[in-house]
C-alpha cells in the first residue's frame, strides 16, 4: 500500500507524508461534500524526530464523513513501525489545530486505558485553540475526544502551548496561522538551503488556492486571508514546497495573473 506514503528528501530532512484514509466532508453550507485524503507528517532529522498532526481513522458507521464500503489503510503508528520509526523515537509532536482529524491519535487505548501514542514527545498545540470555552468543557468530560486524547496529555505535563513563532531547533519552525482556528499553526522546515510548509489546514483543497477568499463556513474570514496571504508571500519568496493536509501529495504554489495556483511535484 505504498501509494499512501510518499517520501522526501529536504537537505538533511527526510519527510515523510502518510495518508491514512479519505473522508468525505463539507467546507460550505450547500451540502455538496468531495473526498479529501487525512495526512500526517513525519520529518527526521539528524537530531529529532517530529510528527505532525497525529491523525487517526476512527469514525462512528454513521458519521457523515465517512465513505461506504471504505477500507482505510494501516494506521500512523502501524505505518511508522513499517517504515522503522518507533513511536518511542518522536522527540516533538505538532498539532496544527484542535479539530478531531489533527489530534485524534494523541494517545491510543491499551489494556483499556489511554495513553500518548507517542511516549516521549512534547505537544506544541496553539494556546488559542486550547484555551476555547467549548475546548475547555470538553476537557472535563473524560468520555469526550478531548477528553481521553489533550486531557491525558495535560494531566503528564506534554503539553507546550504555543502563543507566537517559536523555533524548536535550527530547522523547524512553528507560525502561528489562525482562521481556521483562533490557535491554528503551521510548521516551516529549512534545511540545506530548501524550505517546505507544512500547512495543516490554511486551505483545504487546491480550489481554494486558486480562489483564495473561498473557505469553510466556520473559518474566521479576516484572519484566514491574512494568513493565506502571508503564506503565499513567503513560500513564492523561497521557492518552498507544500504539504496541505486534505491536498495529495506535495506541491509548490504557483503565481498566475489573479493570483496563485497549486502545482504538484
């Protein structure tokens, strides 16, 4: 199943991109609904390993964003042991934004109690997102996603909260990107001289590059413009590579006459 791994080589980073299954979801109010990929990140480098966004195929038979008959493909931890990396080796974990997609594989349920699927790591999560009223009561509730996935988590200390840039070494960077979210965040890795943004979901699918005010109902609209166009502005200026969570694949974005479009790598 290999189509749902794909493998980068960026300086002395080793990225990583895995799928592990498409959903379908609805980003207006019209209830027209297309099939998007859910991808994490991983990034090794010479002194740590970081994941971002741990994501996990677990949705109830009735959820509207499933898709009927779907086989998913292995898991993040299954395909990270596939691919030699131990859940014990990830040094940082990045959560670009508190939606169930970005964090649902936080911890894992083993001999029925729930644990970090990722034992040694730090969690940097937007302050923002964490600190939302509604977040806050789900926290509380121990049956909730929240609360036996970022619950568990604060109650072992793990938790960073991030409220602005902040490097984690020489070659990551986490920005602070809100719109989707008030805490959402995006991860820059340079290395060698090469730049590629991992963007969570300050766009959704390649339509919205192309037409930059479109974006999901919820989304604040001021905040995700400014975002989007300090991206753009930034990745045109390093010549960066991309990776959208719900996009496949990698990409760079590319200038037209009425503004950028993705292209594929």
């Amino acid at each position: 199943m290999t189509e749902f791994l794909r493998t980068l080589q960026l300086g002395a980073a080793t990225i990583t991109l895995i799928n592990i299954g498409n959903l379908h979801a609805d980003f207006t109010e019209d209830g027209q609904t297309i099939e998007i990929p859910v991808q994490s990140i991983l990034i090794q480098l010479p002194e740590a390993n970081i994941v971002v966004d741990t994501c996990l195929y677990d949705l109830p038979p009735d959820s509207s964003y499933g898709i009927p008959g779907y086989q998913p493909p292995p898991g993040l931890l299954a395909r990270l042991r596939e691919i030699g990396v131990l859940p014990e080796r990830i040094k940082y974990v990045i959560i670009t934004h508190t939606h169930f997609d970005h964090y649902n594989g936080a911890t894992e349920l083993r001999d029925g109690v729930y644990s970090p699927s990722f034992p040694n790591a730090r969690y940097y999560i937007g302050k923002a997102d964490l600190d939302d009223p509604d977040m806050q009561q789900a926290l509380q509730d121990p049956t909730s996603l929240a609360g036996h996935t970022l619950a568990i988590l604060q109650r072992l200390n793990m938790i960073e909260l991030v409220t602005g840039k902040q490097a984690l070494n020489d070659s990551i960077q986490i920005i602070p990107a809100p719109g989707e979210s008030p805490g959402h965040q995006i991860v820059r890795i340079h290395s060698q001289g090469e730049t590629l943004y991992c963007l969570g979901d300050l766009y959704h699918d390649a339509h919205e590059i192309e037409h930059v005010d479109h974006m999901p109902y919820w989304a604040d609209q001021s905040a995700m413009l400014s975002s989007r166009a300090a991206l753009a502005d930034a990745a045109l200026a390093e010549n960066a590579r991309l990776i959208v969570t719900h996009i496949p694949g990698i990409g760079r974005l590319e200038r037209t006459d009425s503004g950028v479009r993705w292209q594929s790598v």
